[in-house]
C-alpha cells in the first residue's frame, strides 16, 4: 500500500503543477493574457490556494521563467558542436524549439506589466542565460581575428538574438523540424549578403 503524502509533500506538488501550468500558459498567450483564476482553474486548485504558493501574478511569472531559463542555459551549456556556425546554429534551435511563443512578445510584455525591481532581475535572467552564451560565441570570433574592429561581442550577440526572435516571429506555424532552420540566418550573421 502506497503511505500518503506528508503535507509538505503535497504542498510541493502542487506547486511544482502551479509553475508547469503556468510555464505552458504563458508561453503558449504571453503574460498578459493569461490570468490566476485560469492557472488555478487548470491545476484544479482554489485562486487562495495559488496565492498561498506566490503572492502575485508577477512573482508566478519570475519563478516559472526562473525554471525556465534554467532549462535552456543546460541545453545551450551542452552543445558540443565543433565549429562557431554549428554552435551558433544548433544555440538558436535551442531557443526555438523552448520557446513556443515569440521571444518578442515576452519582452514586450515585460517591459509594458513589470515593475521596474522585476524587470531588471528578468533582465539579469535574459542576460545570463541568452545573452552571453552568444557574446562568448563572437568572443571566439573577435579572438580568431574574425569579427569587425566596429562591431563589439555584445552587439552582434544581440543582433543574432534579435534576427532570431524576428524571423520566429514571421513563422505562420512552427516547423515541424527545425533541422537546417537557421543555416541561411547564421551564414548572414557571419558573412553577411556581400560577395567576398
């Protein structure tokens, strides 16, 4: 016979229900659309009950990207592709493939719901785990002599990400297969449209 679960126990799973929920909500309407009464509705839980867990929608919203981005700074730690374009390449599909809605409109969202203390620990958040990862990919390039004396690390690490974000954006459904994607998007990242 399986022994009940403790208190302590219980509480845990329902928060963990709370984040996955709300992770798929979020990322499926973006943050404002999406409301507690629906998250609690969808784990089978009373509003009090979530606010028991998170005080304010905000605070759900950080602690679920937290797990979030989590996620997707592992997997991006764990591509062991070989050459600069197939990292890059295979670091974008990772962000495409954990990000069902558009990464536009998370940014959108929290710069217009956020308080300014919750937008800047987002951003920190978005920094570490988007950002420098490709900041340290044109490191290697600027180190090899290979990225342009006017263009910082920090700048084409975020003109990648922002090429990325626009071309998911176009997408009127999400491949099925994101094999190959982002081979002409990282082929202009690197080399641009110039004949050499």
């Amino acid at each position: 016979m399986k022994k009940p679960l403790t208190r302590k126990e219980e509480l845990a799973l329902t928060r963990e229900r709370i984040l996955k929920v709300s992770e798929q909500l979020f990322m499926q309407k973006g943050y404002r659309a999406v409301t507690t009464r629906e998250i609690a509705a969808k784990c089978n839980i009373t509003q009090p009950a979530l606010y028991y867990h998170f005080p304010d929608k905000q605070s759900l919203y950080i602690a679920m990207l937290e797990v979030f981005v989590t996620n997707i700074r592992l997997k991006i730690e764990n591509i062991s592709k070989e050459t600069i374009s197939e990292r890059l390449e295979a670091m974008l599909e990772v962000l495409s493939n954990e990000h069902p809605t558009s990464i536009m409109m998370m940014i959108h969202d929290i710069a217009v719901e956020f308080k300014e203390e919750n937008r800047r620990y987002i951003f920190s958040l978005w920094k570490q785990t988007y950002l420098e990862p490709f900041i340290n990919i044109f490191e290697e390039l600027k180190e090899e002599g290979m990225l342009r004396d006017t263009i910082t690390s920090e700048e084409a690490a975020r003109f990648c990400l922002l090429t990325m974000g626009q071309t998911m954006s176009t997408w009127k459904s999400k491949p099925k297969s994101l094999a190959g994607q982002y081979t002409v998007l990282v082929d202009l990242i690197l080399h641009g449209t110039k004949k050499p």
